[in-house]
C-alpha cells in the first residue's frame, strides 16, 4: 500500500530555470525537454473539449521511443477522453517497493476570449511560460516523463522500481478522477513505498537563488471529511466546529451528508474558491482571511535577513486579519 505521500515542490521560477531562456545555450537534454514539455501543454486537456487520453498516448509514445515498454494508457468505461498513463522503470533491487511519481494532465477550463493568447500555445515571455497547464500540472507531468527518458538514454539503474501515473480528473469536482479509480481497480499498477506528487511552493530571491522549499505531505480534505464524519456520529448535538487549518470543503462535505448544513456553526481559514461556494450556500457561517502571500513573503524577509545578519524583522510586515461572511464576501 502506499505509505506516504511526500509532495512535490515545484515554482513557476524553477520552470522557467530549467528550461532555461532560448537564446542561450541550452544544457544537455534541454532541446528534448522543451519539444516534450511543449506537446503536453499544447494538448488540450480540458474536461469540456479536450482529451487526456490523447495527452497519455503523446507520452505514451515518447516511454516507448526511449525502450520502456511497460508504458500502457488506460481508459475507464464511459470514459474515452479521461485516460491517463502508467509506467514502470525497473529497478535493481526486486525486494524494495517503489516509488511513485504521480501528476494530473487534466487542466482547468479554458476559454480562448478570456485569455490574451490562446490558452493551448506555449509562449515563452521574459523568461516565463504561459499557457493552460504550463504549472499545473503538466510542468511536473513532463518532468517525470522526461526523467524516465533520460535514465533509459543513461541506462541508469535505480535500487527502486519508479512508477509513473498520469492522471485526469484532478481539476474538476464530481468528474471522473483517474486516481481514485487506479486505486480501486488496479492497486497493484501503482502500488509503492511512497509517492512524489504536486502540491508546495518555492520562492527565489531576484538572482533566481533558492530561498524557501516548501515540502507538503499529505492532503487534507480527504481526512477532514473523515474526521467530521466521526466527529458528527459521535456528537449528534454538536452545535460549532472551527477548522484552524485548510481543506474545508472535506468538512462541508460531510456536514452536508450528515444533515447538519445550516444547524452546525462552521468557521474556517482562507478564502479560496472552496469556502467562497461553502458561505454562498450557508453550510461555511465564517472565514478568517490572513492574506497567505504576505505571510509567506515575511518568512522569506526572515530567512534573507538571518542569512545576511540584518535585523530578523526588517521589511516585515505586520499580517493583516479578515473576517468574511456570506454578506461581506469581496
């Protein structure tokens, strides 16, 4: 079974690095990386009018260009553009479970009068990439094919056996969700000792150096619903429930499921789209709103001043505190 789940941590910043600008030599393995990148992001994969399978079969295709032919693409019943891929390099060491490298290539809505360019063409600008996907999540999604290319070209042996899925479903809710089907009809495809996934940040500082990687590792909504779900079994007259942390929507979930919407007091932290839908429809009563970007960017101060052995709190701000109801909502 899969033990942990360690998330992958990855900036727009270390995009655009590695991929380096085009007018500059580009590093060994650069040229491929980029035609790779390119093709997955230029691929629409968009519930409405695009395909996953499609994008699963373009990677699919480079595996197998580069020896690895346990490649497959896989596609659910009723499903025909919501495939995704899996694929395994084999490792030295049999005894030893695997690795998972895990990334979704599905993409949110895009429609082509609200953007500047066309969401599906990858422009490069100033050192960064635009298009639909070109962060989330198909940076990460060409990475890990790119990584397995590269090892097979090296023929590189790792102790572990590393897998590889490529999902669709992530972007939309109530969709079909390739990761939760891999789970339930075939465990043993992606089955390892811990997984690599999407999720944390980064920030550099104005040379493009390093200043905070963020390591996520687990996601909450999942053990949120399950801990309100108890939570309300064993407390029926439970008249309040305050989440300090994020992932609310797994709490209205199971407030909803248990009829308790509209009875139970709930406040939370953040305002995001999830809690926004929550106070819309009455089941979130309140949002504690603590602007994430300048408390980030006042722990980025902290790391730069104690480095450079200025004062720890020069250029920190003081964090300003929301209150957002369902009348006040911006």
């Amino acid at each position: 079974m899969l033990k942990n789940c360690a998330v992958f941590a990855l900036s727009f910043c270390g995009v655009a690095a590695a991929a380096g600008s085009s007018g500059t030599a580009g590093r060994a393995g650069e040229a491929g990386f980029r035609e790779l990148y390119k093709e997955l992001v230029e691929t629409n994969t968009a519930l409405s009018n695009g395909s996953c399978t499609l994008a699963a079969e373009r990677m699919a295709a480079r595996l197998k260009a580069a020896g690895i032919e346990d490649a497959r693409v896989f596609v659910a019943p009723d499903h025909p553009k919501e495939g995704g891929l899996v694929a395994v390099y084999p490792g030295k060491d049999p005894a030893a479970k695997a690795i998972l490298l895990l990334a979704h290539i599905d993409v949110v809505e895009a429609k082509r009068e609200d953007w500047t360019r066309d969401p599906f063409v990858l422009v490069e600008e100033n050192g960064n990439f635009y298009a639909r996907g070109a962060v989330d999540d198909k940076a990460e999604a060409a990475i890990w094919v790119d990584t397995l290319v590269r090892y097979a070209h090296e023929k590189f042996k790792p102790r572990r056996a590393i897998k590889l899925a490529l999902t669709c479903g992530e972007e939309t809710a109530g969709a079909f969700n390739g990761a939760e089907w891999l789970t339930k009809n075939h465990r043993d495809w992606i089955d390892a000792e811990f997984a690599i996934n999407e999720g944390a940040w980064g920030e550099t500082d104005a040379q493009g150096q390093r200043l905070v990687m963020n390591v996520q590792v687990g996601e909450k909504a999942a053990q949120n619903y399950r801990l309100a779900r108890n939570l309300l079994e064993q407390h029926p007259d439970l008249i309040g429930l305050y989440n300090i942390g994020g992932a609310s929507d797994g709490i209205g979930r199971a407030l909803k499921e248990a009829g308790c919407a509209h009875k139970v007091v709930f406040v939370g932290h953040g305002l995001t789209p999830d809690t926004r839908a929550l106070l819309i429809d009455g089941t979130m009563d309140a949002v504690i709103t603590q602007y994430p970007h300048t408390t980030v960017m006042n722990v980025v101060h902290v790391f730069v001043n104690l480095r450079d052995r200025r004062d720890v709190l020069a250029g920190v701000e003081p964090v300003r505190i929301s209150i957002v109801l369902r009348d006040n909502l911006p």
